[in-house]
C-alpha cells in the first residue's frame, strides 16, 4: 500500500496450476496482494476462488510434484519465496508465519497430548529446552483462554471442544512470536457463540502481539468485523481491493455487490402471518423425547444417557415455516427425524388426526409422501449411481402407480422447469453438477410428491452466499405455490429470520423459547436466546454504523 | 427393476483407468484368449478325428460314436484312431481323416506307446505322458479348463452368498449384525480341512460336492466388505432420503447400496478366482479333490512328486498354475486401480 510502512509480504503476479505432465488447470491467475506489518487483510470468495490456494502457496504447501508456478513471485521481508528451497520453508513456516486451519478437528493430532504438540515448534525454532518449553506453552495456553492450562496441557484433542481445539491452534500459531498469522477460515466449523469468541481473542492477540493477519473467508460479516483491507478472489482472480469501509459503502466490482446483496432477506408480509396462525395445525408432537444411551464398562453394563431431545412439543401448520435454531448438539436434527419416524422416539405425533408414533413401518410407508426430507450436505444426499430422473422418479414410481412411464416423465421435466434445472439434465448424474444444482435436485425429489411437510435440515450451509439465497427465494417460491408447511433447521440466525413464521430455540435437547420470528429476534425472552443473537448480531454492530444494509 | 450396474459415466472412466494399465490389460486379454480357446478343448486335444472322408462317406468321430465295424474293423465297440490298424484304414487310398492338433484326450491312454510311462517331451506326445500313459499337454488344456471352470461357480457361489449376508447385516446393524458376527466367527473357525476330509470319505467325491463344500466356508470374507460398505453406506444422506420417500428394505438395499458396495466385490472377484483355483489345485494335490479320472493339475502336480525325475509333470503343470494366478492377479491389481476413484 503506502510506501512509508514497511511491506511484510508481497505477491506479485501470482499464476498457478495444478496437475500432471501436460495437462494442468490454472487455478491462480496473476494474483497480487499486499500485506504491511501489523495489518489485518482479509480475503474473501466462495468456493472455488482460489483463496485458500494462494495461502497454501505463501507456505509452498503445495505437492510440489502437481503444482506448478507459471509466474510471479511471493516475497516475504523482501525475500523470495517462491521455489525456495525446502529448508528455508520450514525455517520461515511456523516461526515467521503462523498458520491456522478450518477444521480443528483433524489439524490435531489425535495420537498426542496437546502440550506434546504446542510444545514442538518452541523447541524446534526457538531453541528452548523441554522444561522452559513446556512453561512457555502453559503460559500460551492461559493466554487464548483455555480454563485449567496446567492440567490441559497433558489433555489428548478429543478430550477438547472444537472452540478449546481452535484455541490451542491458535496457541500454536502465535508460540514462536510469527510476524504473519494465516487464518483460513478460523471460524466456519464453530458453533456461533464460539465463533465470536475465537474472533474476538485473534482481535486482541494481534493488537498485543502487533502481527500482521491474513483472514481467509466466505463471510463477509466476519471481514466487515475484524480487516482492515480486504482483497475480494473470483475464480483465481483478485477482483477488487479496497478498505473495508469502502468496499462496504461503495463496492467497485460487480461480484462484490453481488456478494454484498447476497445477504437473505426477509420476505413474509405481516399479513401472511396473520392468515396463517389462524389455521389449524395438522401436525402436532407432544413430548417427543430421544435419549441415546452410551454403553461403557468392561461387560457395557454402564449405561449413560445423551439427552437429544427432551419432552419437546410442537404445532405445525398449512403453510407455515417453523424454523428451529440451536447450536450443534442441540437435537435439532434429531428432533426433525424423530418428527419423521426416521428416529425412534417417544411420544405423541399426529399427523392429519394419525398417530404416526403407533404405526409400523408397513403402514406408515404409503404416508411418506406426505412429509419430505432435503438434507445439509448436497453431496452425500443422491444416490451417486442413479441419473437425475431415476433420483427424482424413484418416488413417484411408488407413491403414484398409476402414472404411466410418459406422464411420469412430464411429472419430473416439470418440477425440474419448477427448480430450475432443464430437461436435458434427465439422463446425467449427480456428480455433474454443482452444490447449488444438487440441492435443487434434492429439493425436486421432495416437491415432486406434492408433500405437505417439508424437512429441511441446514439445507443452505453447504452452500456458498450467492447460491443460498438463490436456493432460500426457491422455496419460498415453492411454498406459497404449494401451500407446504416446512420445518426449517438451521444454526444460521440470518437464513431463519428471512424464512421462519414461527421460531423455536434448542438448548441441550429443550426448547427454550418458542415465539413468532420477529418477536423473538426483537424481544428474546430466554439469556441463551440473548447470547445466540449477540453472538451474531455483534457482527453487524458495524453495519449500523456506517449505515449499510 | 433397472439394473444396479448400468454403465454410467463413473464405469467408462474406470474402464478408461483400466485400459491405461496396460500389464492388466494385456493380461485380461490373454487369460480371456487362453480361456476361450480351452473351452474348445475337444477339438484341440481329442484322440478322435474332427472329420473323417471314408469311402465317400461323411463322419465325425468328435461328436458321434462309431463302431469299428463302421471303418471294415473287427469290433463292435468304439474305434480306436489311435489303432495303427484303424488310422491305416481311414487314411489309405481316397479316404482322409483331420486329427486335432494334440492328437489326445484328457484320459486317452496310448496303448501304442514306444517308451515306458512316464515318457519324456516327444513328436508324439508334446509334453510327454504321466505315469499312466496319458498325455501331459491333454490333461494340462482340460485341467485348466476345468481350473477355471470350478473358479467361476465357486466365486459366482461364494459372492452371492457373502453379499446376502454382508447387505443383511449391514444394513440392519445392531442385534442382526451382533448375531450374524458371532455365527460368522464360530463358522470361519472351524478346521475347513479336516471337515473336507472327514466328509470326502463320508461321500464319494465330485465336483459338485467341492464346489458345495468349499463355497458354504468361502463366503465370510467377501460378506465381510459388504457388511463394512453396507454400514457405511446406511448413514448416508440418500438412504435416509430413501427412506422418508418410503421405499422398502429390499429397494433401498437393491438401488441405493448394493450398486455402491459393488467397488470392493468386483476389486476381489480376480483374487477370488485365483484363490479358487489354487483351493482346488492343492486339495487335488493332497487327494482330496475331483475323483482321479477328471483331468486336475493339482492331481499331475502329485504325480510330478511321486516321479520327480519326470520333470515334464511339475514343470509343466507349474508353469501352467504360476501362469494363469500371475495373469489374475495382474487383472486384480489393474481393476483395483481402475475402480479407485481418488485416481484421476
């Protein structure tokens, strides 16, 4: 940027590709980026980017053997990165560079205790002995916030939270005092009220620390909140450079407003909630309770009881979206399978004046088509073996016999037209297609049954910004068509405040409040209710101050 | 019902990262040539003429049986062409007789030999004769054959019972599962050899009985892999989506696992042949295989033990055994690869 700071890191230029022998994809097209010493640069894109490419390659992380850097060049401290020998890497990585990672899960090592761990690089690069190591690491471990350090420090990961696990990666990153901290996605397998937490700490760190912090992200509430200059990737591109207020108030680039408006927003009319809570339900569950029991002990006599869901009760009616929101853990999910019979539980469910509870599989089954599933992760939920119209004509084929072969195929052509997918889609499989794509087929396997409730369980956190919202204005569309009630489940506050009529907020298997949306999010009742919107309305305290959105 | 294995995109792409191991390849194409070619073993090693042109009369001694008076011979019972008074007759003058290329079958015994049994490699018999005077290059063409034959039953048998079991356990987990480990455990630790021998003596042998024996203690690996990909593949998403649309067990297990858990059992159908045919080779070596007339190479590899100065038996018959599991295991290892899909 200006001249009179001193630039700790520059990449000029940057063109890579990935593959073997002569046929290579570019994945980077003359990326530039510039970082000054104890600067805080966030860079944002979906999927597929390039982002969390170009920090892979600040480190040379890459196989050597299938990358190749067609151009540019990477310098740190006015050194050259790029191509240098492995030696010098190893030296830099971990000492001068700090990295974190996305999933805190698998970036531990699950064989050793997490002190072994914090400890390796202090004595690899600072020279420290075990003992002063081991103190060093004690005092690290205060410092990100973990309760307890000494006796955490023999701690193995699984004994950890996945909040306490990113803190001691962060401990790690910071423990031999880097000048740069990458931190790609910190924050995406967190819980929201961990999120905030996570972020807040990085915040004070590099405040004390004076590092520079290189954020990668989807999130663009998370950059608004935390970067000083952001650098917005579009397919291997840098796009658009620009300061945070800036970019937030005045966006150069066309992708950038795009990503700027992809933001939901809520679209049910006062009126039309009105209308509805006059209706009544067809589906009610009361005391529906799952416990999962954990045997243990040397003859799995000892049993222990993971509550899921407690003593729920629920009402549900025509055309109303019920949205359920709770951290990971909550039973949530559970709670929307057990509604399904996909869970066994107990308690009352009844259906249209049925007690599903009391069926058995056989009888249930010509029911089914009444109530519909579409799951989170867009991959794992088609078969991966059947085509497009075997996926979506399986259902129809056993609900609606008499269809013949021609009318079952209009059926299927026209709720694809419905979802936004064409006809020649039929015959190809699912892993042609994008995210997005497959949970529209995922959607048209559902619809396609004319179903009168709709399972939704975190359908768009798979998804990147733009194709959520595009996916979120689909089922709204679908359901003031069809008149279906849907059931949404998700940990996003923003995605159930642009859907739900209705909210209902879990809490260790219970629901802990229950209200109509706006309600809720205006007058939360319950403290945990409180903490969850704090934790995410924290980040948008920004926005109201520069008057966006 | 649609089949499970319609060829789709993944199957070309597999097929294309097949034929790019060319060691797998070649080898594929070889055992299939070798294979074809002893199905027709009756015209390539038959001690009875393809065609014979007897005085303006049309015969074929392969498929029909003639009586020597039919050729103006002595007896009323089959002819001999391995007679020299026979072979002169259908030979002398117009008449002419097409001899297969091995002029033997599996249990011709060459009355008309000129040197004691076992006889070394010769122009009359290619690979020599065992020690009953029957040709080594005969029993070795319809012992390969029927190596291979008794490989394809056994592994077809053993698939699909390990498959039932696996998708059954798999699939239903928790008590089924429990229950069926436990018995598949009791099962597999039982002394398969012992039995074999105890009941080979109870019954009198054939290829049926091997084929029955060996397959009701065969199939517990394979159900093992089926059961691992049918546990993993009951928590995904589709089946849970299977499942709220309705559709039955038997569908779900059919549509949504089976094509899925089809990687591993057609990785190890090649390793499943080739362990059939040494099953059967080394039972054969031990006596307790196919009843003594089947033409069997682990029945010649015996032989070569008992006259080890005949190297022409063990010699022949072990390049014939290391040949045909070398060319499996290539097939093996190339459709391993092929169905890898973290490859390219």
């Amino acid at each position: 940027m200006s001249d009179t700071n001193s630039s700790l890191l520059q990449i000029c230029d940057l063109s890579v590709a990935f593959g073997k022998g002569t046929e290579f994809s570019t994945i980077l097209e003359s990326v530039s980026l510039d970082i000054t010493a104890g600067e805080k640069v966030a860079l944002v894109g979906e999927s597929g980017s390039g982002k969390s490419v170009t920090a892979l390659s600040l480190l040379q992380l890459h196989d050597r053997t299938q990358t190749h850097y067609l151009s540019g060049s990477i310098r740190f401290h006015g050194k050259e990165m790029l191509n240098a020998p492995e030696a010098v890497m190893r030296q830099l990585r971990g000492s001068e560079i700090g990295m974190i990672f996305q999933e805190p899960m698998v970036a531990l090592n699950p064989l050793y205790p997490i002190g072994d761990q914090l400890i390796e690089p202090l004595m690899l690069h600072e020279g420290l002995d075990r003992q002063a190591a081991k103190r060093h690491g004690i005092e690290l471990l205060a410092r990100v916030g973990i309760n307890q350090p000494e006796q955490r420090f023999t701690a193995y990961p699984h004994m950890l939270s996945g909040g306490e696990r990113q803190r001691v990666m962060i401990a790690m990153a910071l423990s031999c005092h880097p000048r740069l901290l990458i931190a790609d996605e910190p924050t995406t397998a967190l819980d929201v009220t961990i999120q905030q937490q996570i972020l807040l700490l990085l915040n004070e760190l590099q405040r004390e620390t004076g590092m520079a912090v290189l954020l990668i992200t989807h999130d663009l509430n998370m950059v608004r909140h935390f970067a000083d200059r952001v650098y917005v990737m579009q397919g291997g591109r840098v796009v658009e450079s620009n300061d945070v207020e800036q970019l937030f108030s005045a966006p150069n680039h066309e992708y950038t407003r795009k990503l700027l408006a992809s933001e939901p927003e809520r679209s049910i009319s006062v009126n039309e909630e009105k209308q509805i809570s006059t209706r009544d339900p067809f589906l009610t569950g009361h005391d529906i309770t799952c416990h999962f029991s954990i045997k243990s002990g040397l003859w799995q006599r000892h049993k222990e009881e993971i509550k899921a869901v407690e003593t729920v009760d629920l009402t549900l009616r025509r055309g109303e979206t019920l949205g359920i929101v709770g951290e990971s853990g909550s039973g949530k999910s559970t709670l929307g399978m057990c509604l399904l019979r996909l869970q066994s539980c107990q308690g009352e469910i009844t259906f249209d004046g049925a007690r599903l509870d009391a069926m058995n599989p056989r009888q249930l089954r010509p029911l089914r088509r009444h109530f519909q599933v579409v799951f989170q992760d867009p991959f794992s939920s088609l078969s991966p073996r059947l085509n497009i119209g075997q996926i979506i004509g399986e259902g129809l084929a056993l609900h609606f016999p008499e269809f013949d072969a021609e009318q079952r195929r209009a059926r299927i052509v026209s709720v694809m037209e419905e979802v936004g997918l064409s006809e020649s889609m039929l015959t190809r499989y699912p892993h042609e297609f994008s995210g997005g794509q497959r949970q529209r087929i995922a959607i048209a396997r559902a619809v396609v049954l004319e179903p009168r409730l709709l399972l939704l369980d975190e359908p768009t956190s798979a998804l990147d910004v733009s194709v959520q919202k595009q996916v979120l204005e689909l089922l709204r569309s679908l359901q003031q068509r069809h008149g279906m009630a849907y059931i949404f489940i998700s940990h996003d506050l923003k995605v159930i405040r642009a859907m739900a009529h209705r909210v209902m907020v879990m809490k260790h298997g219970q629901v802990v409040e229950e209200g109509e949306t706006e309600r809720l999010f205006e007058q939360p009742e319950h403290p945990y209710t409180k903490a969850l919107l704090e934790a995410a309305l924290f980040r948008e305290m920004r926005t109201d101050k520069t008057g966006t959105v | 019902m649609s089949a499970p294995l319609n060829s789709s995109f993944l199957n070309a792409r597999a097929w294309q990262r097949f034929r790019a191991n060319r060691r797998g390849y070649y080898s594929l194409w070889i055992f299939v040539f070798l294979f074809v070619l002893s199905l027709f073993a009756e015209v390539l090693s038959n001690n009875k003429p393809l065609i014979v042109h007897y005085e303006g009369h049309w015969y074929f001694p392969v498929a029909v049986s003639y009586a020597e008076t039919v050729f103006k011979g002595d007896f009323d019972t089959e002819a001999d062409y391995l007679d020299p008074y026979v072979r002169g007759r259908i030979t002398s003058g117009n008449n002419w007789a097409i001899y297969p290329p091995n002029p033997y079958s599996y249990d011709t015994i060459n009355y008309y030999a000129e040197s004691p049994n076992p006889a070394a490699p010769s122009a009359r018999n290619y690979l020599g004769t065992d020690d009953r005077g029957r040709d080594v290059l005969a029993r070795l063409i319809y012992g390969f054959r029927i190596s291979v034959l008794f490989a394809f039953v056994l592994t077809a048998v053993t698939t699909f019972l390990g498959l039932l079991a696996g998708a059954i356990q798999g699939y239903f987990g928790g008590r089924t599962d429990l229950i069926g480990q436990r018995i598949t455990e009791v099962w597999g630790s039982l002394p398969t050899l012992y039995l074999l021998i105890i009941l080979s003596s109870i019954f009198s042998p054939s290829i049926a009985l091997l084929i029955l024996l060996l397959s009701i203690f065969g199939w517990m690996h394979m159900a093992d892999y089926v059961r691992a990909e049918f546990l993993k593949g009951r928590s995904m998403d589709y089946v849970r989506a299977a499942k709220a649309l309705g559709l039955s067990n038997q569908v779900i297990m059919w549509r949504h696992l089976l094509p899925n858990a089809m990687t591993p059992v057609i990785t190890f159908l090649p390793f499943e042949l080739s362990g059939a045919i040494l099953a059967l080779t080394s039972l054969d070596f031990l006596g307790l295989g196919v009843p003594p007339s089947t033409p069997s190479l682990g029945e010649l590899l015996a032989q070569g033990k008992e006259n080890i100065e005949a190297w022409w038996l063990s010699m022949t018959t072990f390049i014939v055994l290391v040949g045909t599991l070398v060319l499996l295991i290539f097939i093996g290892e190339a459709l391993r690869e092929s169905l890898d899909t973290r490859r390219g």
